[in-house]
C-alpha cells in the first residue's frame, strides 16, 4: 500500500473546528493535495517542482510563494 506522508492543514483554514481548508502530505517524489472535508476521496499528486508552478497560479501576483522546505516541515 502506498504511504501518503503526514497530512498537514492549511494555515489559513480558518476558525471553528478548521474543516474548510486543504491538505498536503509531502515525500521527497511528490505532494498531495486533498480537501479536509472529504479526506477520502480523490486527491491530486504532483512532482515538487510542479506543485510550486502550482502554488504560483493561485497566488495574487503581489504575493511570494511559500517556502517549499518549510512545507515540507
């Protein structure tokens, strides 16, 4: 069976019980992506480099992109 990693929340989550927000797991092949709510269901995998393309495109242009390595804790 395939190992996900460790599951981390997003930092912006939000109040309450922080249910609406997404997950990463990363290794050192790839990072996972799922939503908190449906933990179950499908999830998205990208190569690291790939993952940071995709961080880019959903950040506004005036912000930086988190530090890989510290999602990687």
């Amino acid at each position: 069976m395939h190992t996900p990693g460790i599951w981390r929340r997003s930092s912006y989550s939000g109040g309450g019980d922080g249910n609406n927000c997404v997950e990463i797991a990363s290794r050192p092949d790839h990072v996972r992506i799922r939503d908190s709510k449906v933990p179950a269901r499908t999830t998205l995998t990208f190569p690291p480099a790939a993952f940071i393309t995709f961080l880019h495109a959903l950040k506004p242009a005036h912000s930086t992109v988190t530090d890989f390595a510290r999602l990687r804790g």
